[in-house]
C-alpha cells in the first residue's frame, strides 16, 4: 500500500487507503499507526473494523466498537455497516440504523479527541436530561424520532413531556430529581444559616 501511495502521488493522484474490517481491539492502534507511517499519513479509512465475528446480525455494534476506537487514534473517514452485514442486502431501515450507529461511533471519537462541537452539544443534550426538558432531549438527540417514539410508549401524554421523571425509576426514585432536591434543601440551609451568621453580628469568632 505504500508503495502504491506513492506511485499515484508520483502521478498527481489522490489516494484513500482502505483497511482492513476485522481487528480485535489490542490491534487498532498498532494497525493505525503502521497505515501512517507506510503510507506517509495518506487518508485512511475503515469499515468498522469489526472486533469480534461472533455477532452475525448485530453487526453494526461490534464495528461501531472498533470505529469509535480508531476514529479516536486517527482514522480519517468512517464506512458505516448495517446489522445485515455478512447475512444479506440492507433495506432502507438497516442503512438508517447503521448510520445512526456510526454517527454515535463517530460523535464518540470527537469527544475523545477533545472536539469543542462534539463536547457542545454532548454538554447541551445533558443539561436538558437534567433539567428534565424532554423536547430538547428529544431534538438534541441523533434520532430525535427513536427517542420520543421510545419515552411514549410508557408516558405518551402531552403532560409527561414535562413531568421531572420517566418510566424508569418513577417520580419517587428518579436520581437527578433526587438530586435537585438535595441542592434545594442545601441552598435553603445556606440561607437559613447566612441568616443566623447576620443577626448574631456576622461575627466569626465569640467569646466564651
């Protein structure tokens, strides 16, 4: 491969260098870092690479395992793959999964690499979950559709959409409501006692 990167180069013709689609996890870096130095950092891009075999049909996870890894060590483009790889041709819905999945692969990747637009919006969408605001939730998310499909199937009412819990742990044991109120409680206690601490003089120190 590189001495083919070369030759085009010679020729003033742009080159892509495709990897390999199969590597377990030990060898993404390793294989990465070869591809650089033997074709001199030329684009390198890869399907997957899948880090295990034994998942026929949910194929999609064990790449996007592999893309997320080596889009962090220096991939330059990411080929997406369906669950239907290796068992038939995609439909329509296959593709939309398989994108899904490696746009996830790839927004994970950024967010290593230290990417202020990933770390943005991946700050942006975690506010909104702890503030309970569920349509940002929705919107902010990769497949806003999915998403709210998802949250009505247990809380379908327009209501829900601002209650502060889902149907997971409930309104009693919901950890950020939890949490909320927690800060709420301690923010009246630091008042509480501010107040004490001013009509005692708003002195530190007092004598025995």
């Amino acid at each position: 491969l590189g001495e083919l990167t070369k030759k085009a180069w010679a020729h003033d013709v742009q080159v892509m260098i495709e990897g390999p689609g199969h590597v377990p996890m030990h060898k993404i870096k390793e294989n990465v870092d070869l591809q650089l130095k033997v074709c001199k950092e030329a684009p390198f891009y890869t399907l997957g690479p899948l880090t295990t075999d034994i998942a026929p049909g949910y194929d999609h996870i064990t790449s996007a395992i592999g893309a997320a890894m080596i889009g962090w060590y220096g991939t330059a483009m990411l080929c997406y793959v369906t669950p239907k790889e290796h068992l038939g041709l995609p439909d329509k819905d296959d593709v939309k999964t398989g994108v899904i999945t490696y746009k996830l692969a790839a927004h994970a990747s950024d967010l290593a690499k230290g990417h202020p637009g990933a770390k943005f919006r991946d700050d942006a969408i975690s506010k909104a979950r702890f503030d309970f605001r569920w349509k940002d939730q929705f919107n902010l998310s990769l497949d806003p559709t999915t998403a709210k499909d998802f949250h009505d199937q247990t809380l379908p009412s327009e209501g829900a959409k601002l209650a502060h819990f889902c149907s997971m742990c409930g309104p009693k044991f919901c950890s950020m409501e939890i949490t909320r109120e927690i800060r709420d409680q301690a923010k009246d206690g630091m008042k509480e006692m501010s107040k004490k601490f001013v009509d005692k003089g708003s002195k530190i120190y007092h004598k025995a």
